[in-house]
C-alpha cells in the first residue's frame, strides 16, 4: 500500500472519521473511495464514524509511524470509552484497531451510531480554521450537549457519508431526556476526563471508588444500597435514573462485563466534583497501548501489554499464519500449556471443542469467550469461585 500523496494533520478534537473525510477530499476521492483505497474497506464501503475498523490499513499510508497511539486514542471515542470495560474487552477491541482485518477481528457494534454536531462550533470552526469538522467530544457517551456552548447537539439523519457537509436541514436537535442542567455538568466532566488522558479498566474503576468510600468513611458492604441513599439528594441525581449503575456494583464471579460512560461518570461526579481528583486517583495503571519491535521481521507495531502477553504479537508476520494455526497458538499461551483444541477453529463465534489437561474434562467454547471473556474449564471456575468465598 502506497503513502498518502497528501497529507493533512488533525484538528484538536476532531473525530477521526472527519480527518479521513478531509484526507479524502484533499486527495480528491470520496469517502468510499478512499476507505477502500487506504482503510481496507470493501469496494463502495466508507469507514463507520467510531474507526474500530481501517485503522491498521490506514496507518500502513501515514508518512509516520511513530505515536500512532496517541493519534488514535485523541481523535477516536474509544480512549475515555475503555474507562467502562474490563481489560479482556479492552484488548479485543484494540485488537480491531492495531491488527489486519481477519477472522479474529470480527467487526464490534458501533459505538457512533449517528454523528452529532453542535451548530455553534460549526460557526466558530469557519471562522477559526475555515471549515467545520466534526467533534470527538460531541460523540461520547451520554453526551447531549456541547460541553462550551451548552446548546443542545444535532443528530444526523441525512444520506450515508454526507455528515461533512454539515447542512443543518439533515440534522435534528438532540431530545435531552434529564435535566438540561444535569446534560450539561455531564457533558463537561466528560470533557474534562477526556483530556485527562486516563488510562485504566472498569474493575480498577470499581477498585477506585471503593477505595474512595472507605477513605471518605462509607461504609462498602453494599455500594449499591449506599448510592441509593446518597443519590436522592444529589443536584444532579436524574443522571441516575436513565443507567445501569446498580449493575455495576454486583459483578458476577468469573463473568467478564462491559459497561458504558453512562453507567460509571454519574457515581464519579458524585464522588469527585472536580473530575481530575478521579483521575489523579485512577493513575497507577499500565498504558492501553505500546509500540513493541517484532525480533522475526524488524517492524514496529502497538498492542495493548495483554495482547503481548497473551501472545498476539506482529500483526505484519501474523498475516502469513493460517487461522488454525495462530488459534492453537494464542490457546497455548492463554491457557498455560493446559489446554487442547480438539476440533479446528472455524470462528470466533462457532464453538470448538477444548480438553482441560490437567483435569482431563472437555468442554465446548467460542474462540471469544476463551480469548477474550476468560472463560475456561468448568474446574478452573468452581476453584475461582471457592478461593473467593
């Protein structure tokens, strides 16, 4: 794959798909064009709004390849997003983003499911860098207004790919279903965690406010009943209405959940009125990506330190290696040498048969829940759950 014969740098804040559309116009393609060209599309097929995919096509045409990591994690969702998801998660849905397409890289649902634009930043963009592009920030979750105007944000409903010409007519005014008031203390601590930078995972998230509590005199026998208590009271409490936070609280053992913003920032503005005292107390975490030298072909390449260790590797090298094969392998370093694949891999959703070596028990499981949900022998999960009692 070829350089990009011209290249464009990011606007602060912009959404990563506005970048490739700009990109696109630049080199005078339309968007499907190029997401075919240089992220890997099908033919006719653009990049979706989040990026989880084409990102690892497009990076092979970028004059750099140095911080490629930060340029994703500032002009996608999906750093302040990971905040929300264990680390196993984590990893698959890096994993999208820093390997080649392939049937271990099956595509994630959308986190965009439709762009949102704030018309005052629209008209401040024309005036500050002579277009409007679109905003990261305006695509978090849960938020509903702009973070520094405090208006309202509209949704797109026109026809596919015409996001950027950003004609107001093919946009709605966002229903704010809470408080405006409450949108919008929101909408600024997303903000704020945003550029904070954080880089952690939704236990180590739980870790932290429990650690809070107890520090703060709580106590955290039951969190949940705690915040019921502690959040009838509080000035911004109809952000807790429309989420899950409960759930949050009462992990299963041995279950691998995801959450989303919407569920953890209510208990964080709770806890922390000044979002970067959450994240000076989040710190002590190893980073969501690091850029490692392949030993075989010399390339460098990110993944996340899970990844490395559960034996992923050079994305270049892997694509020479035939699925059986790299799912064999990936087993072997997952499971510790304990486990057996008995039937070939055929998809990370189709399951395959597994023998636990140490106890001799077979078990059928998607390649999915093995490599990324944690999901194991059934020996190994009723040991977990009595070392836990």
């Amino acid at each position: 794959m070829s350089y990009l014969p011209i290249y464009i740098p990011p606007y602060k804040d912009e959404l990563m798909y506005s970048w490739i559309g700009r990109l696109a116009r630049a080199n005078s393609l339309s968007l499907a064009e190029f997401s075919h060209a240089y992220c890997g599309m099908p033919k006719y097929q653009s990049v979706c709004a989040d990026m989880r995919r084409g990102f690892f096509s497009l990076s092979r045409s970028l004059p750099f390849t140095d911080e490629l990591d930060d340029l994703y994690l500032e002009h996608t969702t999906i750093g302040l997003e990971m905040i929300a998801k264990p680390v196993p998660v984590q990893t698959q849905y890096f994993n999208m983003s820093f390997q080649p397409y392939s049937h271990f890289n099956i595509d994630q649902a959308d986190s965009i499911l439709r762009v949102k634009v704030c018309p005052e930043c629209i008209k401040e963009d024309r005036i500050e860098v002579g277009q409007p592009y679109i905003h990261c920030s305006h695509q978090l979750g849960g938020v509903d207004v702009c973070y520094k105007h405090h208006v309202p944000l509209m949704t797109y409903h026109g026809k596919m790919d015409g996001e950027m010409d950003f004609n107001l007519d093919d946009y709605d005014e966002e229903e704010i279903l809470i408080f405006k008031r409450d949108a919008i203390a929101y909408a600024d601590c997303v903000h704020e965690l945003q550029g904070a930078g954080l880089h952690t995972d939704s236990d180590s998230v739980r870790e932290t406010i429990l650690k809070k509590l107890e520090e703060d005199g709580f106590d955290t026998t039951d969190p949940v009943r705690l915040f019921s208590s502690c959040f009838d009271d509080w000035t911004y409490n109809s952000l807790t209405i429309m989420h899950d936070y409960e759930g949050f609280f009462r992990v299963k053992p041995n279950v691998v959940q995801s959450f989303n913003l919407q569920t953890i920032v209510p208990v964080l503005m709770y806890l922390w009125p000044d979002p970067n005292g959450f994240a000076d107390a989040a710190s002590d975490h190893e980073p969501y990506l690091k850029q490692y030298t392949c030993s075989t072909c010399g390339r460098t390449y990110y993944e996340t330190p899970r990844s490395q260790r559960d034996g992923w590797g050079c994305p270049y090298c892997a694509e020479h290696i035939s699925d059986e094969e790299r799912f064999e392998h990936l087993v072997d370093v997952i499971g510790n040498g304990e486990y057996e694949v008995i039937t070939p891999f055929k998809s990370m959703g189709k399951k395959v048969r597994m023998k636990h070596i140490p106890c001799g028990h077979e078990f059928e499981v998607t390649p999915t829940g093995f490599l990324f949900r944690d999901r194991r022998c059934p020996c190994f999960i009723h040991e977990n759950v009595e070392r836990q009692k």
